[in-house]
C-alpha cells in the first residue's frame, strides 16, 4: 500500500507539471499568434493611412497646378508654385517613410518603385511647365492638358496599383495565420485533454495495480 501511495503522489504531480506546462503553452501561443495579427493590422493600418495622405495631397497639389495656367500675375502663380512644393515636400516624407519598409515585407517592393517612378515623371513635367513656360499662358494650357495631366492621372492608376496589390498582401497574410491555427486547433484540442487522458490512464493503471495487490494478498491468506 505504501508503494500504490507512493505512486499516486507521483502521479499526482506529474499531472500537475504538464497542466501548468500546457498553461504556459497555450498562454504563449495565443500571444503570439495575437501580436502577430496585430502587428500585420497596424503595419498595414499605418500604410493606407500614409497612401491617403498621398493621395490627398496630389489630388491638391495638381489644382493649385491647375491654376497656374490661369493665374493673372507672377504673384499669384508664384503663391500657386509655393503651395504645390507644400504637398510636394509632404508627399516627399509619406514615400520616405514607405521606402523604409520595403525590406521587412511591410510594402510590395515592385509596386512601390512603379509608383514613384510615375510620380517622378510627372515631377519632372511639371518642372519643366514652371522653368520653361513662364509668361505664355497658351503653351502652359496646352501641355497642362496635353502632357502634364494624363502623367498625372498615371500616377494615380499605379497609387491605386500600389493599393490593391498591398491589400491582396494583406489578406494573404491574415489567410494564412487564420490556416496555421486550423491547423494546429486539432492538435490543441487533443494537447488541452491530455491531462485528463493521463489522469484516466492513471486511474486505470492504479486499478490495475490494486486488483493485483488485492489478489496477491488473497492468493497468500489462502496459501498461509
């Protein structure tokens, strides 16, 4: 009887290590799988938040250019020219801070350097509308119209490029953390019963156990 106690006290506390084990596993798991998601939701949050701002941005920039075309005198196209290099300067930080995060898969590489290759043509048009076209109002109409805006409009089609193409990324990202747990739910299912399953085993190899020393002990008073 000694040994049956001596053996369910071990038994006792072998089935308390692996629940506390199980504990700490599900505990980090769930955490990680959390910060995971999070750190997707909030990298991406952050990145279509900076497109907007791009977006906005360009979309004023290219009607204060529009204006210059129609301005009456050099004050005001030069007050049009400032309040484009505005959004210009800010447009210049928002893909700065893109640029930053192209090699930790925060922002589809390819994308990016189409986008800002059709924002640098359509800078350089503009600059050329501003250097070489002052004081002929005709010339700066027609390659508004004619050069400058269907760059501009290019522009846009590869930020929205940019958009949906990041959008799939993201998707796909949270597919695929969505497809580990499935995975794993069964294992964690069967992981989180062990140690009930352990403690019916224990139960029947401690019945089994005391059949054996009931039917020993019988076996000797009959034999004594």
């Amino acid at each position: 009887m000694v040994e049956v106690k001596h053996s369910k006290k071990i038994g006792v506390i072998l089935l308390s290590l692996l629940s506390i084990g199980i504990s700490f596993f599900f505990y980090y798991y769930v955490n990680k799988v959390d910060d995971t998601y999070s750190n997707i939701v909030e990298r991406e949050a952050d990145m279509f938040l900076k497109i907007q701002a791009m977006t906005n941005n360009s979309y004023k920039g290219f009607l204060a250019i529009s204006k210059i075309a129609n301005a009456r005198t050099g004050i005001e196209r030069d007050s049009l020219i400032k309040e484009r290099m505005l959004f210009t300067g800010k447009n210049d930080l928002l893909i700065s801070d893109l640029m930053k995060n192209i090699d930790t898969n925060i922002v589809d590489k390819q994308s990016l350097s189409q986008m800002i290759a059709a924002r640098e043509t359509y800078k350089k048009n503009y600059g050329f509308l501003v250097t070489h076209l002052q004081g002929n109002s005709d010339s700066i109409y027609y390659f508004f119209n004619r050069v400058l805006a269907p760059c501009f409009f290019n522009y846009q089609d590869k930020i929205a490029e940019f958009i949906t193409i990041n959008k799939e990324n993201y998707l796909k990202s949270s597919s695929q953390i969505s497809a580990d747990v499935d995975q794993k739910s069964l294992f964690m299912l069967l992981f989180g019963f062990s140690p009930l399953i352990v403690f019916i085993v224990y139960l029947l190899l401690l019945g089994i156990v005391l059949i054996w020393l009931l039917r020993k002990g019988t076996d000797e008073l009959m034999n004594s």
